[in-house]
C-alpha cells in the first residue's frame, strides 16, 4: 500500500499500470479516508476552525448574493455548522459517494475503447487517483487554521493574486483548485493504462470539463450579483 501510495506521487504511470493488472483498492481508500477524516477533526475542534466554519458559510451565501442578517450570524456562532468543512476547498471530491461517481464515470469512457474493463479496475484507478487529494488536504489544514479560512489556499486565483478580487477572471481562477487539477491528470493517465490509449484522448476532454465548470460557476456568480 505504502508503495501504491509513493508511487502516485513519483511513478503514477506504471503504478496505475500495475493497478491495472492487480486492482487493489481497500486500504488504499481506508487510509485516504482517515487521513480526511483526521484533518478536518483536528480543525473543527479548535476554535479558529470553528469561527472558519461560520464565516465560509456567510462567504458562500454573500458570494451567490444572499445575506445574512445579525439574527442568522449568532445562530451559525450557537452551532458552527460543521458540514460546511466537506463541502469548501474542494473537499466534495473526497467523499465516498464522489470517488464512486468518478469510478463509475472511469468505467464508462474506458468501457468505450476496451470492453474489457471491469469496474473494479475503474474503481482502484479513481481511488489511487484520490491521493493526491488527501495529500492536498493535509497541506490546507495548517494554512486553513493560520489564514483562519477555508476557501481553497492553493486555487489559481490564490497563486495569482495581482488578480482583482470580485472579477470574473478572479472568480474563473478561484474555480480552478491545483489538486484538482493534479487529479484529473492522474484520472487521465489511469485511463490510458486502463485502454491503451494516448493520454491526450483523456486529458483533453476531462481539462474541457473542469475549465467549463469554473466558467459557468464564474457566470452564475456574476449573474447574481454575488459578492
């Protein structure tokens, strides 16, 4: 497992190979799993986390311009609502029924080119992809806690801050998390070893995918009126 996980990092194309032809998944998934699960309990726990939660909460409600009156901010102070953690920084791609929807999706496009392809070779390719993520996480948690925030601290808008804040470029960037990214690359990569194929046949389409999501997030924002 501790060589799965490595090689991710440093070998992610033959490692998804050998995926390929031994599709283990399990523990790969259970460390993955506890390793998110251990870094959002450490910082809902402390009080900075807490007040993190609570003005993420009014972040996303202004931004799709809404507003929350003084009545509304004490009662999110009474009970921090903790599942705002799941669904900031990019977070929802961690959650188990996320990681089965993007196996399912796996098994689709490779089922197209290679018929062959079972779902669990789709699935240990997506929970391996999956790393990359949990390791991005364990890197927020400090940076959320120090910045008291838990908007993504490694989006393009984030690494390019000459950008203005409240443009549309600013919010198409603030859409676009380097992880993520890292991610789809990887999910790119496991479906070529998967089929065969040039990783380009993937890589475009999924790239066409993420970058039109962040434009029609930046849309809707823009569209009403947030802040």
């Amino acid at each position: 497992m501790i060589r799965r996980i490595a090689g991710i990092l440093f070998r992610p194309r033959a490692t998804l190979a050998g995926l390929v032809h031994d599709p283990v998944w399990v523990d790969t998934w259970l460390v993955i799993l506890f390793v998110f699960a251990a870094c959002g309990a450490w910082l809902v726990a402390t009080e900075v986390g807490q007040q993190a939660l609570v003005d993420e909460r009014v972040r996303v409600i202004e931004t799709f311009g809404g507003h929350v009156d003084d009545a509304q901010y004490a009662a999110l102070l009474a009970r921090p609502p903790w599942w705002v953690y799941f669904t900031s920084g990019g977070r929802l791609l961690l959650i188990p029924p996320i990681t089965l929807l993007v196996a399912c999706g796996v098994w689709g496009l490779a089922r197209r080119d290679a018929p062959g392809v079972s779902w669990t070779q789709a699935h240990a390719v997506a929970v391996h992809a999956s790393v990359v993520l949990a390791i991005g996480q364990v890197i927020a948690a400090p940076v959320h806690y120090i910045r008291e925030s838990l908007t993504a601290p490694f989006n393009l808008a984030a690494v390019l801050p000459l950008m203005e804040e409240g443009t549309l470029p600013a919010r198409f960037f603030g859409s676009i998390d380097l992880f993520a990214v890292w991610w789809m690359a990887l999910l790119a990569l496991g479906l070529s070893a998967l089929t065969n194929q040039r990783v380009a046949r993937y890589a475009r389409p999924l790239a066409a995918i993420y970058v039109g999501f962040a434009a029609v997030m930046a849309g809707i924002i823009a569209a009403m009126g947030g802040s």
